[in-house]
C-alpha cells in the first residue's frame, strides 16, 4: 500500500468536488430539501401531517440526502471514466494496486455523503421550524450508523459505475434509486408497513430502509424504529457484499 | 542504468469484445448472477497474441510494426499492466509485470493510442497530478510541469482545462504526462497517428532526445518511414505473432534482391514463370494468385523492359505493375502477402 498516491489519488477527487461544489450541492441537496418543506412544513403547518411527522422525517431525508449524494459523487464520475475516453486511465497507471483506486473511490464518496448529511440536519431543521426535537445523546451510536450508511451508498456508487453504460444513468435513477428512495422508509416508519405484510418483508432488501430505520433510533429516539444493533449488523452484512462486489466488477472494468 | 523488456511466449484470448472494440455500456449483472440459468452460449474468442517473445535491450528504441489489428496495442497493454495475459510472462527490467504491478508502473510512461486525458483538470494540474501519483513533491513537480509545458509548446494554454484542446495539443500533452515522472521506459503507441508532418518531427526529436538520457523506448506505428527513422530494432508483428525482427537494415537485407515487382497478367502458367526467373537480377518468382506474380530483384525499373518482352513472347498481357522499392513496406508483403495498410 503506499500512501502517497492514495493520498494524491484523493487530492485529486477532492480538487474536481470543490471545483463542482455549488453544481454538486444543488443535485444533491435540493430535491430532499424541496420535499422537507412540502412534507415538513407546508402539509403539518396546515394541519394535514401533524407535528411530529417532522420528526419522523429528518432522518428520513438525511439518508435520502446521504445515499444520492454517496452513490453520484462515485458512479456518476466512473461511469464517464470508463467510457471510451477511459479518463480513467492514468490513474490505474499509477504506482498502487488498482484495487486501492476503487477503495479511494470510495472514501472520497464517503466524505461526500457525510457532508450532505451533516448539511441537511440543520437544514432541514431550520426550513422546517419549531417541533423538531432532535436527540443527540447517543453521539457515538449515530457516528456508527452515518458512517455505515456513508459506506452503503458510496459502495453502491461503485457497483452501479461499473455496471451502468452511460445511456442508461436515467434508467439507473428511474430504476434503482427511485424504487429504492419509496420503498426505503424515508418518509414513514418500517412499522406503518405492518400492515401490507408481503411488502413489509419484502423492503428489507432495501438497505436505505436500515439507513432511515438507524438514523432515527439516533436522532429520534422516541419515533418508533428498527433495533439499532439489527440496524448495524444488516449494514455491515451489506457493505461487505456491496465492498466484494463492486472491487470484483471495478478489475473487469479496468483490465481487459 | 537503463531498463529491458522481455516478453516470454505471450497469448492473448479475448473472450469478450476487447474494450477498444466498444461494449461496456448496459447493465451488466449477468457476471454475478450465480447458476441460474444455462449461459448464453455467445461464443467469442479473439486471439490477439499468439506466442510472442520477444527482448528489448536497455536504451533501445524498440519498434512495433504491423497493420491495425495485428496485435500491437495488446502487447503494449500487457506490458503496461492493463491487459492481462491469457498465457506467458512479460518482464520490465527484473519484475513480472503482471505480479509486481506496482512496481513495473514505476518504471513506465505510457502515450496511450487515444489521448485519455483526465477531462476534470486544466493542462498543468494533469502534470501536477500525475506527478504525485507518483510521490513527487509539491516544488518539484511545479516545476516539472512548468518545464514540459514549456517544451511542449503549452504553456499559454496551460490554466485551461483540456477539453477545449485540439488533438495535436492533447497528444502533446499525453506524452508530457507520460514523461511527468521520467520513467525508464517509455510506451507509445502510435504516436503520430494524426499528427500533421511538422508536429511529427517535433515528436521524433523528443523521442530521441529522450533516448539519449538512456531510456528505453517502445513504440507501435504503421508508418514505415517512421520505423525506419527511428527505431533501432523492430519486429513486424501480424495475426498475434512475430513474423521478423532486427535492425531495420538487417530486415532489409532480408528481402530476396531488395526490390519486389508485383505483376498482374490475365493468367499465368508455369513456363511464364519459368521465363521471369531467367531475366537478369531476378532471385525470386512467386505466384501469389492465379494471375498475379511477385518477383523479387535487384533492380526495379530496368527489368520492366525484358519483363515486357519476355510477357509479349510467350503471349501473355501485362495488366499491371507495382514496384516496390527496398523498404520495410516491401518486407512485411514478402511475408504477409498483404500490404501493410490492407
């Protein structure tokens, strides 16, 4: 392993993010941050949602905001990396194991997803105004879960990168990541799914459910939510398979 | 010091379109999904290497020839680390490039056939960049950056990101980035494809020069010329397999009387064969097809008259003559039968 290009590797992703930033922030942020005013503050200031959906909400937009952010920042820029342009290239030439560049992927998309979570909390607190009661006593338990949830959705980018030829990235939001946002108890809890027990069941393959599921047994204790140990080892159990996965078809990709 | 190449009984078999080809795109979970379904039997096998081996002494410029497809760009992709080989070892200097990756990539610089230029970066920082892939420090590789930018003529489009670069200017800048780190070896492959004749010159001083600090070069071209002005070995490479190799005046000298003239009659027969090996400086008749003939001699245009004669004699219609000159054009006819640009 040698550091100093991974290091250099990283720069250089952290350089072109903050070049992109604003463009970058807006893809990300915007739509559950539009969705947190209409749900969060439009539908309980009228009295339509009450006041403690917002509660259940935040959390839900945070993994939303972390899985989009994870998944663009490391597939969107692989996918034209790997085109015929291979881009890509001189980075799988330089002085490490190419697996290492797909780890660094990774971390750099980790980073991303981290800051769109940590973004949005005061956010979305702040468009969505007075009722939301947050809960911050468990600091060391909410670390663990954003940053597994960082993993999910950075290592999903990198599974998606390599699979997904640059004509289907709509197909690719149309049908990975909008079922996935629906059918991941974003905006309601596991529970409400009580009482459709075949799709009750049937979401628990959606890891975003264990993200929305974690991230309120976190923040929001007293909403109804997932066993937080349970929550932790499905992630874990997910990364390693997304992580096994995703280096396999990053080598298909780079070496012909 | 200086670094050599050796290549040992190499194959290549793709079994899937190789990446120059096209595919790639699509979704494509087929390779994870296990059992299942019988696979569809889409059989494809491309053989690009068939058994090449080869030595490239330290220092040398090394010359790859051959038409498109001929196996060329696998070979410098497995010596490069990007193409895995199906069979066989290639070595630069003492590692096993496929098993000591890391550190073959230390000691390569590689102009790729299509500039693959990191489009998210303006021309000096893809310098800077690649020099600390390389560990290179910040001061030093500023500087190295700032150099070859001057070299290379770039220095005013330095701060614009290269996608509004023309060709020519991405071209110069792959091989700048390629020399970013002064490796010991350096790859290109076609490297003046496209290059207008004055760029191309420039190209060939740079790549001479650079051979001068003692570093070894490999280089892939269909040109003839270009092979012949630059190389000091080369091997006419065709169908995945060597098919000659030496000093571009050894190969040459190999070619029977120097100088092939390709004739093309209605028809041939044996006697008219016969008749053309007598004729004065001819030391090869070949019938390529039933109506064409190779001769190979030691002169060209002076044997065009008794060649005339001795077709109008016998009753036969010269249609058409083609000679070639002694050159590595008419070496790889002599063993491909094709020209180099078929």
């Amino acid at each position: 392993m040698n550091w100093k290009t991974f290091y250099a590797l990283l720069a250089r992703d952290g350089h072109v993010a903050r070049r992109n930033l604003l463009p970058t922030l807006l893809q990300n942020l915007l739509q559950p941050l539009l969705f947190t005013f209409v749900f969060g503050k439009v539908m309980t200031t009228s009295g339509i949602m009450p006041a403690s959906y917002k509660n259940m909400l935040l959390p839900g937009i945070m993994a939303i905001s972390m899985v989009l952010a994870g998944v663009q920042a490391v597939a969107l820029p692989l996918i034209t990396e790997f085109q015929f342009s291979r881009e890509i290239e001189d980075r799988l030439l330089a002085p490490i194991e190419i697996g290492w560049l797909a780890v660094e992927k990774v971390v750099a998309g980790m980073i991303q997803a981290m800051v769109a979570g940590l973004v949005v909390i005061p956010a979305a607190w702040l468009i969505m105004g007075s009722g939301v009661k947050l809960d911050f006593g468990k600091p060391f338990e909410f670390l663990v879960v954003a940053l597994l949830v960082a993993l999910f959705s950075s290592l999903g980018g990198l599974v998606l990168g390599c699979s997904v030829g640059q004509t289907q990235i709509g197909l690719m939001f149309s049908l990975v990541l909008a079922p996935m946002i629906m059918f991941g108890c974003a905006y309601y809890p596991w529970s409400a799914l009580e009482s459709f027990p075949i799709l009750h069941m049937a979401v628990l393959v959606n890891p975003l459910v264990y993200a929305s599921e974690g991230l309120r047994g976190a923040l929001v204790p007293q909403v109804p939510h997932m066993n937080t140990l349970l929550v932790i080892g499905a992630l874990a159990a997910i990364d390693l398979g997304l992580l096994y996965l995703g280096l396999k078809k990053f080598h298909q990709k780079a070496v012909s | 010091m200086g670094i050599g190449i050796r290549i040992e009984n190499l194959r290549k078999v793709y079994d899937t379109p190789p990446p120059m080809a096209g595919g790639g795109t699509g979704f494509s979970f087929a390779a994870v999904r296990p059992g299942g379904k019988e696979k569809a039997p889409r059989k494809f096998d491309l053989v690009a290497l068939d058994g090449v081996s080869l030595e490239i002494g330290a220092g040398e410029v090394f010359g790859l020839l051959g038409p498109n497809g001929a196996g060329k760009s696998t070979t410098i992709g497995v010596l490069t680390t990007r193409t895995q080989p199906t069979s066989g070892r290639a070595f630069i200097g003492e590692f096993d490039v496929w098993r000591q990756q890391v550190e073959a990539k230390r000691l390569i610089g590689v102009v790729p056939q299509r500039p693959n230029l990191d489009f998210a970066l303006t021309a000096r920082e893809i310098l800077t960049f690649h020099g600390a892939y390389f560990g290179q420090g910040t001061r030093d590789r500023e500087r190295r950056a700032d150099e070859l930018l001057e070299r290379f003529k770039l220095t005013d489009r330095a701060t614009h990101m290269v996608r509004t670069f023309s060709g020519g200017m991405m071209q110069r800048l792959s091989i700048a980035r390629a020399m970013m780190h002064d490796p010991e070896v350096l790859f290109l492959d076609e490297p003046s494809a496209g290059l207008d004749p004055q760029t191309r010159l420039l190209l060939w001083e740079i790549i001479r020069n650079y051979n001068r600090l003692g570093k070894t070069i490999v280089i892939t071209t269909h040109y003839m010329d270009e092979a012949d002005a630059l190389c000091n070995r080369l091997a006419i490479i065709d169908h995945g397999r060597i098919i000659a190799q030496g000093t571009p005046a050894e190969l040459k000298a190999a070619i029977p009387g120097g100088y092939l003239l390709r004739l093309r009659f209605g028809r041939v027969t044996e006697e008219l064969l016969a008749d053309l090996q007598k004729l004065p400086g001819v030391t090869q008749v070949r019938s390529v097809d039933p109506a064409s003939v190779d001769v190979y001699a030691d002169r060209g245009g002076p044997l065009m008259g008794p060649i005339v004669n001795t077709a109008q004699a016998a009753g036969f219609e010269l249609r058409d003559v083609h000679i070639a000159e002694p050159s590595l054009e008419t070496l790889f006819l002599h063993h491909t039968g094709r020209s180099l640009r078929d």
